[in-house]
C-alpha cells in the first residue's frame, strides 16, 4: 500500500510509532549506562517490548494488513505501560521517553 492510499490519521500514526520505537532503543541505552534501577530486568523487557510493537504496528499499518487494529490496540496498550514504567525515574531522558510513549499510545487509540 502506497503512502498516498493511507489516511493521515494512519501516516500520523505511523510516525508516531517510528518516533517512539527511536526514543525507546535511545532510553535502553541509556538505562543500560545508568546501571542500579535502570536496568533492572522488568523495565528494560518493556522498553524492548515497546520498541517491538511499535515497530510491528507500524508494519501492518503501511502494509494494510487485516490485523492492524488488533495490532494497534496492543501497541496503544504496551505504550501506556511503557509510559508508566518510564515515569516512575527522576531523569529527563526517562521523561522524554514516556512523553513520546503517551504521544504514540494517542495516535493508536485514534486508529
């Protein structure tokens, strides 16, 4: 499916699930930097899980796939827990990342 045949609601949110896939790859980094609380074993598997449903989400979406809605549910879903996760630290790179995780998990409950 071409670009031109997706809604903008859906390139929206296409864009949205690519930004916070980056943002979560930087905030594993980071956190694995950190070391302590940072990378614990729970909040790095929900960076990662979030990093893999925005991207899968983001491929059923440009590819028109039946499923994207169900897909999309989930990554809305896994977003919000990310964000949670992700705002329970006192760090501006934590913060940063739970906003686009908020702003993704948005663009999803639209679809």
């Amino acid at each position: 499916m071409s670009s031109e045949k997706l809604s903008d609601t859906m390139m929206h949110c296409i864009e949205e699930c690519e930004r916070c896939s980056r943002a979560c790859i930087e905030t594993v980094i980071h956190c694995l930097g950190e070391g302590g609380k940072h990378s614990e074993v729970n909040h790095i598997r929900i960076l990662l899980d979030c990093i893999n449903i925005c991207e899968t989400n983001r491929d059923f979406m440009v590819r028109g796939s039946e499923f994207s809605k169900q897909i999309c549910a989930s990554c809305e879903d896994i977003c919000e827990k990310c964000a949670d996760d992700c705002e329970k630290f006192e760090d501006e790179k934590m913060k940063s990342c739970a906003e686009f995780c908020k702003s993704c998990a948005e663009a999803c409950g639209k679809m």
